[in-house]
C-alpha cells in the first residue's frame, strides 16, 4: 500500500513540474513574440495606408487620431494623410461583428470631400470561396471614387448600390456596415483634421 503511495506522490509531483516549466516556457516565448506580432501589425497597416491613400509626405502613423465609438471593442483610428502641410485625405479603420464568421475589419482611404480612394481588408474570417471574395479587385472597384454620401453602401437586394458577393450576401452586408462607419467616422472628424497641420 505504501509502495502505491509513493507513486502515486511521484506522479504527482512529476506532473506539477512539468506543468511549472511548462507555463514558464510559454510565457517566455509569448515574451519573444510580441516584439515580431506587433511590427508585423504596424507593416500591416503602414503598407494598407499606401494603398487607399492618395500621394502623401507626412507620417500618417504618427498622426493617427483615436475615436471611441459607441458598440464598438476597440477605438477607431482615424490616420490623417498630408502632402506639403495640406490635407489631402484620411485612412479610417471600420469593422462590424456582423459578418458570417464575425469580425470585419477593413481600411477605407477618403479624399478630402469624402469620396472612397480605395478600401483594403485588414481581417475578415468569412467562409472560403464565397466571403472572402471581399478581397477581390472586381468587388473592391464598385466603392472606388464612390461617396457615401450619394452611393448607398447597402446590397441591391436591401435597395442599396453595391452587388453582393455571390452566396455571401451577409458577408456583403457586413462590408458594406464597416465602410459606412469609416464613413460616418471620417465625416465627423474631417473638419478637425484639415486643422492638423495649420
């Protein structure tokens, strides 16, 4: 009996040192990752903001202007784009939940009067083949030189403008929702923004 004690305490004890080095071993290389994952995300967004902004010289990274919304997780950032100290457009960061899978969150390049430069997916969990077409030239072109303001960023089958992605109709929906609120955001804060720099 004794002898089924003792092992029983060896395994035991076995098991907590491995659980104890472990967690220690995890924690160290999360400690090792952060660096890498936070400069990957920072090339990320620096590389979308070349894409759907027009030409610029300032450090729109440096300027960014954080908004918290209402409904929504994480502030929206708003990154002003300059050329010669005048303002030329903004890079807005919109996203819904509302997707098929959840989250969507795409950067929306506006021209100073609010017409779409261009748009890039920045994350989107949709379904293969069909949401993920978001990405595609042929679905991202029907926003380009669009303004919200006149364009309905609604599917045509809920009396908007946009085609909707075959068999991602939600996926469609919830694109359309972040840009608008890109848009929303944008118009609120394009007044204080043109300031930037004056």
């Amino acid at each position: 009996m004794s002898q089924k004690k003792d092992t029983f305490i060896n395994m035991l004890v076995a098991l907590f040192v491995i659980t104890i080095i472990s967690g220690f071993s995890l924690g160290y290389v999360n400690d090792l990752t952060v660096g890498p994952k936070a400069k990957a995300k920072l090339e990320k967004k620096v590389n979308a903001l070349k894409l759907v902004l027009p030409a610029f010289d300032n450090n729109p990274v440096e300027d960014v202007v954080s908004i918290k919304v209402e409904n929504v997780k994480d502030s929206v950032e708003v990154f002003p784009a300059f050329e010669g100290n005048k303002f030329v457009g903004a890079a807005v960061i919109g996203s819904t939940e509302k997707g098929f899978s959840g989250l969507v969150k795409v950067m929306v390049g506006f021209t100073p009067d609010g017409t779409i430069e261009n748009i890039v997916v920045l994350e989107q969990k949709e379904t293969p083949g069909l949401g993920t077409k978001m990405k595609d030239e042929k679905f991202l072109a029907q926003f380009r030189g669009k303004n919200p303001s006149t364009f309905n960023l609604k599917v045509t089958k809920d009396g908007g403008e946009v085609d909707a992605l075959t068999g991602a109709t939600i996926s469609t929906r919830a694109f359309g929702e972040a840009v608008e609120m890109a848009y929303n955001e944008f118009m609120k804060k394009s007044g204080s923004l043109i300031e930037l720099k004056n």
